[in-house]
C-alpha cells in the first residue's frame, strides 16, 4: 500500500512504541497521561452487539 496517510500513522506509531520502549503498560501510562494532559475522554459506554448479517 502506497498512501500516505498510511505510511504517517505508522511511522508515528513507531516512535511512540520505541519512545515506551515497546512495553504495553509503559504504553498504557503514556496514553492516559496524553489523555489528562490534553482533557480527552476515552469512550466508557457500554458495548453494543454485533449484527450478524446473512450471507447467500
């Protein structure tokens, strides 16, 4: 895949893991203090039900 935006998200994600040093709670910490630091809300409802569409 050659898109751009693509590319973008993946680079910045691999500077985020090697900045947590690819540890997931370290990961976790960095994400919730992003989340305070900026006032954003990550979704807490509830979660829906999938709908399981028919195939011929």
């Amino acid at each position: 895949m050659n898109d751009p935006i693509i590319k973008e998200i993946r680079e910045n994600r691999k500077k985020i893991e090697k900045k947590c040093d690819n540890n997931w709670e370290s990961l976790g910490k960095y994400l919730c203090d992003l989340q305070s630091k900026h006032n954003v809300k990550t979704y807490s409802g509830k979660p829906r039900k999938l709908f399981k569409y028919k195939t011929a």
